[in-house]
C-alpha cells in the first residue's frame, strides 16, 4: 500500500491533508505549517526549491516560532561579534539537507528586513548572518528561517567560528595562488619546451626564466609553506615522513631552476615545484573536506543544548535565563517536548524522558523522584520539575561530545602503521634517489638531476599518508548519519575484528518504516471496520505506529487523548475505543 505524503516535508498524510497550489498542481501537506512554507515560497518566486532538491524539507513547527529570547545580549553572548554593517553570528540547522536548501535560505533571508549577508553551508549545516539590529532584530530572521522548516540552534563560539573560517579561508587562498601559479608557470614552460631548435634567443629565454622564477617564488615559500613547516617539525623530532619528501622534492626543483637560471643552464623546472605544490594541496583540502564533513555531525549534540532555561525561584516564581546562568542547586523546569539544560535529580514524582541521543533507546524512559535525568533528555507526556546537579561542561552530554570528538582526532592502530610504512618509504627513496644521481652523473651529467626529480615525484607516498585519514574520517561521518557516534578512539578497529555481536535490548533493531502485517478480528468484528476505528483514533498522532494507518480514509476521532504509557482514547460513531496496550 502506498503511504501519500507531504509535498513539502515528506511526512506522511494523516487526516485531511491542506493543499496548496504549486506550479499549476494542486499539492497536499501534513500541516498548515508546511502548507505555509510552500506557498511562500511559491509567492516569493522560489518555486525552483522544489525543482532542484534532492531530499525532502524538515516539518514546519508552527507552535516553536518564539524566538524572541536571541535578542538578549545574554543569551547570544560569545555567539555574535560586531562588524561594521551591523552584527554577525553563526547558527546550525538540522534541516538543510541538499545544495537547494542552501540555495533556498540564502534567497529567502536576503529578503527580510535588515539582513546584509547570508551564507548557508549544505555540507556542514552551518549558516552564517550578517544583519543590522537596528533595523530589525534577530528574532525576526530566525522565525522566517523556521517557517520554511530549518529551525536554528547556537553553533560554537564566535572565536571558534572564526579559526574555523580563518583556516579554510587561507587553505582557500594557497590552493589558488598554486594554481594561478602553475598556470602561468607551465605556460612559460611550454614556449622554453618548444625551443627544440634553439633558435630562441637567450634575452627572450632568460627574460621566461626570470618571468617563471616570480611567479614560481611565491607558490614554493607561501603555497606550499604547509609542507614545508611539516618537514621541519618532522626533522626536529627525527621522524621521516611525507612532508620530508615533499619538501625535498619541491626545494632541489626549484633551487636547480634558480641555480640554472642564474649561470644559464640547458633547463630548469620550475613548473615541477608548482604543480608539485597545487596538485598536493588539492589532495590535503579534500581530505580536509572529508574531515570537515564528519565532524558537521558531531554538531547533533550541539543541538541538544537548549537556549534557555526556566529557573524556578523562591515563592514558586519563574524566570526565563540563559543555560549558562543556571546554577548548581537551582531548580529548573522543563515542559513537555523540551530539552533538558542540565544534568540534575527528578524532584516530582514521575515523568517520561527520551534519551534516544545519549543512549540510542527510541522508546521514552521512565523516571521517577531522585532518579538522575541528563542534559540533552526530551520531557514527554508532562512538565518535570529538576534539581541541578552539573551544568556546562560537568554534563553527561558535554562529556559525549568531547568524547566523540577524541574518537575523530585520534589517530589509531591503521594510521600509526601507515606512517610508520611511509617514514620507512622515505628514507628508502630518499637513498634511491641519491643512487639515480650518482648513476646517472656517471651516464648523462646533463640528466642527473631531472631524473633524479622524476624519482622523487613520482615515489611520494601520498595516497598512503592521506588515504587513511581520510578514509576514517568518512567512516565517522557514515556512522554518525545512520546515528551511531563511536566514543571511543579505537572502534572502528575493535568493530573490524569483532566476530558476534550480542545486543541487550529488544525492539531496536528492526526495519525502517511501519507497516500493517496482520489483522485479526473477534466475536465476527468485520476487519473494515477495525481499520477504520484505528484509523481514527491514530489521526494526529505523532507516534511511529500512526504511519501505519495514514492510507485509510477515516473521520476523526472525538475527545482524543493519549493515557500515558498506555496508547490512545477516543469516541468514533457515538461509542468510546482505546488502541494500545491491551
């Protein structure tokens, strides 16, 4: 049976769906919020979102749109920085999912009021805003963000932030000055080639060589300054490896093309610097890029972290403070379908928490007075009242990230065996190397050197240095989007030798997506109609369960409501049904 669902978020149709025209087809939604999202987005002629994407929107939260709390200077403190239009601050989203999603909020927020710059990030979930606070405020731009379906969450500091763009800024820039340079470099080189007559005269010749030495300086000392600053720390700790030969390598090329072109030798090779240079600074930005990636996702337990917190005071009063003000001691309330801000005791007699990112259990746990509840826990079913026990840094879910991220920088068995195998390579190349010049010296003096450089290029073992690196990095990232995070630096090792797996919990391991298997009927109960009073109770609901019965035509049950730990209640045809536990 086919399950029709929403055109914008691709959730299933439970009920009767809302519909809204889209390029000329009438289009059902799940809710009015996403029903909303695409009419805007159809009004403001960005109809192409729905053409270019790949994946399916989040669901639109039309209940979660206050976000007037980011206004306050003490919640966004170390968040935002002042720039000269304005204010500027980086924000995550779990939303955005394919390149159109990036393409859709660049759109969309340029054209709200008092925005200045806007830069979504597809791979990494990072959206970066510029905007005038005097015109408009924060919060303004953030509920249009979410009206289209990317709900915002704090990224890092703005100091880490900025390292961040700082770093790929730079690698960005040496990737292009080596390519600019080894353009221009070769084709100097070309015309130098092409002289096999000799009929070039030496001005023009030496005028290509000193034209080739400015442009291949540059390159060498700031392009390929990376690996140049690797070899020495390699040299000072005695340690051969990768950047040795690089360096090696790139260094003889271009001081024999300077020396060549000072006393006018027969050839110089300042296009093999180059291209030496750019060709492995692409090969370090895509295993960047890979890193880059895997770490985008560590970024699920950023988001777990609320904004705000509501504190109870003496008396019974409330207020609404910034997590970071919350302290040991104090009492913070949580409502339903709210995160927990810190790790603390249950004070009331009992409620329901989903621990899905801290532990992986889907189903919510029962807690009761005195049990410990951790930051990153969903509070369902009912408000909880939580004693604080830890806060920032102290919290279990603090404690997982710095885990998973120890896991990601470390650098296992796999990888110290390849360095080892490559430090051996080098010093074995390095006396190939020196061989080929001493034999060719004796053969052909006038190719001793250009061989030798060919043995050097050609031997550097950089798929072996960056390979694995790289490929670990895609591991991490593969897990963490089928929600596993390894927390520990050696996992993936452990998981490749491991030959039975035993699992301690029951009902978590199944297929994805529900589906109806079998009905079964008593006391000559027609199974139509079974169907159908089912149908109606689960109409609305948001459990897993209800997609199940989203492709029966059903009227709505009256006087729905869910009995906790038990299913739900309701009036279909005049008479009371409950679907659940039996």
């Amino acid at each position: 049976m086919t399950v029709a669902r929403c055109f914008h978020c691709g959730e299933p149709l439970l009920g009767v769906p809302a519909q809204v025209e889209i390029e000329g087809a009438l289009q059902a939604f799940c809710c009015d919020g996403c029903a909303a999202a695409a009419q805007w987005i159809r009004d403001a002629s960005l109809g192409d979102y729905y053409r270019l994407r790949s994946e399916a929107s989040s669901r639109v939260d039309r209940d979660a749109l206050d976000f007037t709390a980011w206004d306050r200077d003490d919640v966004i403190a170390g968040h935002v920085r002042d720039v000269p239009v304005g204010r500027e601050i980086t924000i995550l989203t779990d939303g955005m999912r394919c390149a159109a999603c990036a393409w859709l909020i660049d759109r969309a927020l340029s054209r709200e009021p008092g925005v200045v710059e806007v830069t979504a990030n597809a791979i990494t979930g990072r959206i970066r805003l510029t905007w005038n606070p005097e015109i408009a405020p924060l919060s303004d731009v953030l509920r249009r963000l979410a009206l289209l379906g990317y709900r915002p969450y704090l990224a890092a500091g703005h100091a880490d932030e900025d390292a961040r763009r700082h770093a790929r800024n730079r690698s960005l820039l040496r990737i292009g000055l080596a390519g600019l340079g080894a353009m221009q470099a070769m084709m100097f080189g070309e015309a130098l080639l092409l002289d096999t007559p000799g009929a070039m005269a030496v001005s023009t010749r030496d005028f290509l060589r000193w034209i080739t030495f400015l442009v291949s300086t540059p390159v060498v000392f700031y392009a390929g300054w990376p690996f140049l600053e690797g070899a020495w720390r390699e040299l000072l700790h005695r340690r051969l490896g990768m950047d040795v030969l690089v360096a090696t390598s790139t260094l003889l090329a271009y001081g024999a093309s300077v020396t060549e072109t000072v006393r006018g030798g027969a050839h110089v090779w300042y296009d093999a610097a180059v291209m030496f240079v750019f060709l492995l600074l692409v090969a370090r930005s895509l295993e960047e890029r890979v890193r880059r990636t895997a770490n985008a996702r560590v970024d699920a337990l950023a988001r777990a972290r609320p904004v705000l917190a509501v504190r109870e005071l003496a008396g019974g009063r409330r207020e609404t403070v910034a997590v970071t003000a919350l302290r040991i001691g104090d009492i913070a309330c949580v409502a339903a379908g709210e995160p927990v801000p810190a790790d603390g005791t249950l004070l009331d007699a009992s409620a329901r928490f989903e621990e899905s990112l801290l532990t992986g259990e889907p189903d919510a746990v029962a807690r009761h007075a005195g049990d410990s509840v951790f930051a990153g826990a969903i509070g369902r079913d009912r408000p909880a009242r939580i004693r604080v026990d830890r806060i920032g840094a102290q919290t279990r879910l603090s404690e997982l990230t710095r885990l998973v991220e120890q896991a990601q920088m470390h650098r296992p068995r796999l990888a110290l065996v390849a360095d080892r195998i490559a430090g051996g390579f080098v010093v074995s190349m390095l006396m190939v190397a020196t061989a080929t010049w001493f034999a060719w010296h004796v053969h052909a003096p006038e190719r001793a050197l250009e061989v030798t450089l060919a043995v050097l290029a050609i031997s550097c073992p950089c798929a072996l240095s960056l390979s694995v690196p790289a490929a670990l990095a895609a591991a991490h990232g593969g897990l963490a989007r089928i929600g596993l995070l390894a927390v520990r630096p050696d996992a993936l090792d452990r998981l490749a030798r491991a030959t039975d797996i035993v699992f301690d919990k029951t009902g978590t391991l199944t297929t994805p997506g529900v589906s109806l298997g079998e009905v079964t009927t008593f006391d000559g109960f027609a199974r139509d109609d079974a169907l159908r009073i089912a149908a109606s109770l689960e109409r609305g609901s948001t459990h897993p369960l209800a997609v199940a019965f989203a492709g029966i035509d059903a009227p709505a049950a009256e006087n729905v409501r869910l009995v906790a730990t038990q299913g739900i209640a309701g009036r279909v045809d005049g008479a009371d049904w409950r679907i659940g536990h039996a």
